[in-house]
C-alpha cells in the first residue's frame, strides 16, 4: 500500500542499464523512454539505475512511486555492487559486462551498439542468446524485448576454466603434468 | 678507355657485393623459414628453472581473461613477471597489481614481489584511422623494441589487442636473429566467435605465435592450426 521504508526493501526491484566505458547514447535514451519505463514498471519493477559511462545524454531523475524511480551515474570503479543488487540487467555488449553479469546469475539484456565500427561484439551476443543465456535486442526494438521476454526461459550460464590452456602452455614448456 | 682497371676492379666490387647482398638474404630467409616451421614445437627437455614472463594486457574485457588465466596459471613456473599495458589505459595496470599484491599477501612466507609494470605507447587507438594507424605503430614498434631489449622474457602471454602485435613482432625478429627465443602464446578473446581479430589473423597467417588458443569451435573450424581450449571465462 504506502510506500514505507521497511517496505521499500521488500518490494524493490532494480533495473541496472550499463554501458561500460563506452558512449552508448541511443541506449541510455532507449532505456529512459516513457514507452521502455513504462513496460518495466508494468512487470514490477520499481527502480531503474543507468551507468551511462561517456555518453552525453542525461537521463531525467524521478523519485519514482507511482512510476519507475531513474538514477544515474557516469562511472564507478566497480559495477559488481550495482549488478548484485540487480533484479535484471541491460548492458552494452562489451564481454567484461557480459561475463560479470552472467557470472552473478543475473538476467541480461544484451544491446548491441549499431554505431560502432567493425562491430564484432554482435558475434558473443548473438552466440550467448542462441545458447539461451541472455536476451540479445537493438535500442530500437528494446521495449519489443523487454515486453515480450520470458527470464525463467533462460538457461543458467555455468563459468568457463582457464585450466586446459594452462595445461597445454607447461606441456609445450616442458614443465611436468601436475 | 682509361678507365679499363677502374672498370673492372669497381666491376668485382659490384659483383661481389651483390654476391654477399644475395648469400645474407638467403641466410635471414632460411633463418627466418626454420623459425616459422621448426619454431612452434614443444620442446623436448623437460623445464626445470623458472620462465621470465612477460604478460601483455588490453583494455577492459581483455584484461578481464588475462587475469583469469594469469590466477590458475603456477606463479613459481613463470617468474619473474612482467606487466605490459598501452599507456592510455588506467585500469589494467592497477588490476594486475592487485593481483600481484593478494599473492603476496596470500604466500605469506616472504616471496618477493618481483613483478613489474610498465606501459607501452598503443599503435592504435580505437576508433583511430588507419593510415595514422600507420605512423603510431612505428613508434609502438621503437618503444617495443626498447622494452623488450631489456626484458628479453622467455614467455609471452597475450590476448589481443593491438598493443601485443609490436611485441610480438620484435620476439620474432629477436628468434630470427638468435638474440633470445620467447614461446609466444596468444589466447584470442572470448569476444571472438566467428572471426579472429586483427592481432589474432596477424599472428595466426605469418605463424608468429608458437600456439594460438581459441575459445570457441567455429574459430577452430575456420582456422585449423589454431587450438581449442574452450571458454575461459
């Protein structure tokens, strides 16, 4: 009913939107669209919180209620907070964000910035959401996603080992099996 | 003509240079085909002393996967390390010492901490145009000779960006002229599904790197002599 404080612990849900320390203006802009707030608000969440990096458009602040409460910042030294007290993530497709991300056991959606040059990070997007581990969607086509997504679909990301290589880097050295 | 003896002496003079000029080419050609073919075997004597390492970081997620390797990785086979990172780039340096300072802290018995961290000048900025691209890397390629000259590691770990091509290019040139011979392994990022990067397709056609590790199948599809090593992070 009225928004207590011991309540507020209870029933928030934060969206952490995250761009890296890129400039992903057509994101951040995505994100603060009344038709994408409107959507998250609808799905129960209550708070959305934008690392908006280099980019130059500035989000507008709401104390929320009634609507969806918007925060932002540009940079922080580490994100891994913010993305742990996440209850959904949408990210630029950096693989840093995207791995930090998967490995907490968060849901993701992934935007690829279309601005880039040479854009390769399409590829790991695009291969994680084959493999079901997150959503992969374009700023435009965001709230399409965000309306239409079904997170208890989404597989479980299990973390990679950096063992085999090691193994076969001594191999090669002459360094004895462990 | 007066010049009868002038001619034909400067005549042996030219002949013989060029026979020289010729057996030198050949020489550095040969040296350079048997590092090539002959270079990238395992070697066959089991090593027993320690490996001076030089790890090269890029910026963001690949320093990210370096770090993971670099924790799994035997700090005693690899020592002393040192850390290279473009020196635009603030956060890797920082990360990897961290890493080096919680070894430290977690030996406990007194290790000392050798590593040491020094940055390099990028032959590319991202974004940058390619023919400035040009002038850049020659200035990589100078301050990487430098740098290396006094590190002469016998390992290098890199994964990509750009800020390793200048390295490793100064290690082959190194192997060819018989100054120091560094094993180079290049792990190409976990970012890269279908294509190699630029530093990886660099290293992969002219065989620079002694292994190349790819994290995906496709990759090992498409580029045979690369080595599947499943994903790292």
């Amino acid at each position: 009913m009225a928004d207590r404080a011991g309540d507020d612990d209870k029933t928030r849900r934060v969206v952490f939107v995250t761009v890296g320390t890129t400039s992903f203006d057509a994101l951040v802009k995505a994100v603060d669209s009344p038709t994408v707030k409107q959507e998250l608000f609808t799905e129960g969440y209550t708070h959305l919180l934008i690392q908006m990096g280099r980019g130059s458009y500035v989000p507008t602040k709401s104390e929320g209620g009634s609507s969806l409460a918007v925060d932002y910042f540009t940079f922080s030294s580490s994100i891994a907070d913010h993305l742990n007290s996440a209850s959904l993530v949408i990210s630029h497709a950096g693989s840093g964000s995207i791995f930090e991300t998967l490995r907490l056991g968060k849901p993701l959606i992934v935007t690829v910035n279309e601005d880039l040059m040479d854009n390769h990070q399409s590829e790991l997007a695009e291969e994680l959401a084959d493999q079901k581990h997150l959503y992969c969607a374009r700023p435009q086509t965001l709230h399409q996603t965000v309306a239409d997504m079904d997170l208890n679909s989404l597989v479980p990301y299990s973390p990679g080992d950096a063992t085999p290589v090691t193994k076969l880097i001594n191999r090669f050295l002459g360094f004895p099996d462990d | 003509m007066e010049k009868g003896h002038g001619c034909s002496f400067s005549g042996i003079v030219s002949t013989s240079t060029f026979s020289c000029t010729i057996v030198v080419v050949t020489l550095i050609l040969v040296r350079i085909l048997y590092v090539i073919l002959w270079g990238p075997r395992p070697f066959s004597r089991r090593a027993t002393k320690p490996l001076s390492t030089l790890i090269v970081l890029g910026s963001g997620g690949h320093t990210a996967e370096m770090l993971n390797l670099l924790v799994v990785l035997q700090k005693d086979r690899f020592t002393p390390r040192f850390y290279i990172a473009a020196a635009t780039d603030n956060m890797s340096l920082q990360k990897a010492q961290l890493l080096e300072n919680n070894l430290t802290a977690k030996n406990g018995t007194r290790v000392p901490n050798t590593a040491q961290f020094m940055q390099i000048y990028r032959s590319r900025e991202v974004g940058q145009s390619y023919v400035t691209s040009i002038w850049t890397t020659l200035i990589a390629m100078i301050h990487a000779l430098w740098l290396m000259i006094k590190i002469r590691p016998q390992v290098i770990l890199c994964n990509g960006p750009g800020t390793c091509i200048p390295i490793c290019a100064i290690a082959f040139l190194f192997k060819v002229l018989g100054i120091r011979w560094s094993s180079i392994f290049y792990v190409e990022s976990i970012a890269r599904v279908r294509r190699l990067s630029l530093s990886g397709l660099l290293l992969y056609k002219f065989r620079m790197a002694d292994q190349l590790f790819v994290q995906w199948p496709q990759l090992q599809r498409k580029y045979p002599r690369a080595t599947y090593v499943g994903r790292l992070m």
